[in-house]
C-alpha cells in the first residue's frame, strides 16, 4: 500500500466537495488561484492516485502550495485531514522527480546534515550548557538553534523566573524529522523517528520551545508507528502551570496582537496558556476576527517559504494585517518561524519568550 492509498477517502471527499471551506485555505487566498484552493489540491491528488492525471511539474507544485494549518479542517464536516493527505501526495513527486527545487534543496541539505539548515547541531547545543541545576530539559528545535538563540536565552530566564528552570538537551542535537515528513520523503522520516524515539529512551519528559517540533514528536511520529516513552510537553504548557510562582509584577505598558500558531493551536489544543501568559506580560492584547480553530496562518509550515516564497511572505503579511493592523501594534506569537515570517512580511513581530523576559525582568 503506497502513502496515498492510505488517504483515498479523503482525496475523494474533497474532489466531490462543493468547495465549501474554499475561503479557509491561506495560500489560495493569497495566489487567488483555484488550483491551490483545498479542492484544486486535493483533486489533482484524487486524480493522480487514480491514474488519471499525470504528475507533471504544474500539479507537482500544487501539491506542495499546502503549508499543513489545519484551518480547512476547522470548516469541514468531515474534519479531512488534508495536510497529511497532501504531504502522503508528495511522496510521489519524489519518486518521480518532479518536487519543487526548495523541497528537493531541503531533502538533499537533510540528507547530508541532518537537519534542514546545514550546521552541525550537536555544536550548538554544547554551547548551552547549564552551569546550575534544571527541572526540564529543553529541546529547542533547530529552528530557534541555528535562526533565533536568543529566543533560547529568553526561555531559560523566564524559565527560571517562574521557577521552573530549564536547560537544553542533549536530545536537542536531533532534529524532530519535520522537514521529511513535510516533502514527503515518509520512510526516511519513519526511520528518524525510530532513531529519534531510540535516542530519547532514557528521557522522561521533554519541553519542547518550537510547537511544529512538539506536534511533530507527539502526534505525527503514532501516525508513523512511532511512540515515545518520553512525555512532550510545550515551553508554554509548562510555564503556564507554573504561572503562580510567577513574579508578582504590573503588566508592560503595551498593546500587542496575538497570533494563534497553527501547531500550537489546531495541533495540540494549546489556545488558553499562552493567552494566560500573555495577559500577565502586557496590559493590551487583541486579536484577529478568526482566532483559535479558525486562526490564520502564518505561511511558514508545510515548506512553502522553500517552494513559494513570495507566496509565504504573502500569506504571513495578510494574517500580520488581520491580527494587528496598526503599524505600531507589534504581532506576538508562541512560534519561533511564524515570527519570522511576520518580521519577512515587514512586521514588528516578538516571540511570546521575548515578551515574557522582558516583563519579569522590568
């Protein structure tokens, strides 16, 4: 049975759609294109597992204009799972040769690094070294490793503040495996898993910063047959339940909006702690008119800032827009690549860590 068999009713539900949730996808809502639409989509891939459409480049890049949100599930009476459904599809533009030059760059950069963005990992995270004692161990992810260490140093201050420290992980030096399950490379990404799962053994619990790691390690690796003894959690699940030993400090002065990270939210149902944590830090918060389920997208999943870039710069500026269209209302989120794409869409944007440092050392 091929990635795709296991997703047939889903191609099909969708092909036969009225095209229902056609408003909720964020990349057709940018490229205003029908082709990219959740039911151009997932049709070409009805079609291609079918036998009745080639796999040429233009459906090969149509199969990759998904950044996996979810928000298309918030709106479908039969909760489809279309991101999985997509990235099984991409598994064939492997073989075939036909994946967009930003995913086949990906690939060949995992291959040889293992991780997506070339340096060697395992130096990073010797770099963080705890000198005095910690409650969770930490896994970062490769994201805020290589692109936002600073976001690293915020965690483990506000980590400390609350009093609960945390301390990067060796585990850390592996990166979770999303960039294969994203390009549809599935067996190698079975096979990390299964090594990831090996080098985790002996770790009990896991707080991890990046939410697209946590859902990853928590709810994509039992969807490959890979279950952890190791109990993930989120840098927010933890710091929000550790809230009370928080310091007893008036809120910054500061109206912020809130963007709801896709992993975060639809992934793993976080929607209340980081709302909690933020209505600690600032004496402001407001919100898109879709929030929670039904929340945009900031374009940074899925690998459509390597296969469209001008299309994930465009996806994250409308959501920016929607969230806080005030210039000098800056766009907060709990996600490391989120905040960069809002910052590559021309928005101010911080990280629910920077924040929260900034507050409880004000």
């Amino acid at each position: 049975m091929s990635a795709m068999d296991r997703h047939e009713q889903a191609y099909t539900y969708c092909a036969y759609c009225p095209k229902l949730c056609r408003f909720a996808c964020p990349v057709s809502e940018a490229t205003h294109t029908e082709a990219h639409s959740t039911w151009g989509k997932m049709t070409a891939a009805h079609l291609v597992a079918e036998g009745k459409r080639d796999l040429d480049e233009s459906t090969a890049k149509a199969l990759h204009a998904c950044t996996g949100c979810g928000r298309c599930k918030s709106f479908c009476k039969h909760e489809n799972l279309v991101g999985p459904a997509l990235f099984a599809a991409r598994e064939e533009t492997v073989k075939s040769g036909n994946q967009p030059k930003g995913a086949a760059s990906t690939l060949a950069t995992f291959t040889q690094a293992q991780n997506p963005f070339g340096p060697e990992l395992a130096a990073l995270v010797a770099s963080w070294r705890s000198e005095t004692p910690v409650r969770y161990p930490l896994f970062p992810g490769c994201s805020s490793l290589v692109k936002a260490p600073q976001v690293i140093e915020d965690t483990i201050a506000v980590s400390r503040a609350f009093g609960a420290p945390m301390g990067v992980s060796r585990v850390s030096s592996r990166c979770c495996g999303y960039p294969l399950y994203a390009a549809g490379s599935h067996d190698a990404f079975r096979d990390h898993a299964r090594a990831n799962a090996e080098a985790l053994d002996s770790v009990p619990e896991l707080a991890v910063l990046d939410p697209g790691c946590a859902h990853t390690l928590k709810v994509v690796y039992p969807m490959f047959g890979v279950h952890l003894k190791t109990r993930i959690r989120t840098v927010v699940e933890v710091l929000e339940e550790n809230l009370s030993h928080a310091p007893a400090k008036p809120p910054l002065a500061q109206t912020v909006g809130y963007h709801d990270a896709c992993k975060l939210g639809r992934g793993l149902g976080q929607y209340d702690q980081p709302r909690k944590l933020l209505a600690r830090a600032v004496s402001g918060v407001q919100e898109a008119a879709s929030i929670r389920s039904e929340g945009g997208c900031s374009g940074g999943g899925g690998l459509l800032p390597r296969t469209m870039p001008e299309v994930a710069v465009e996806v994250a500026r409308r959501q920016a827009v929607e969230v806080a269209p005030q210039p000098d209302v800056a766009v907060v989120t709990a996600c490391p690549t989120s905040k960069r794409m809002f910052e590559r869409s021309g928005k101010t944007s911080y990280d629910l860590m920077t924040l929260l440092r900034r507050w409880v050392e004000s």
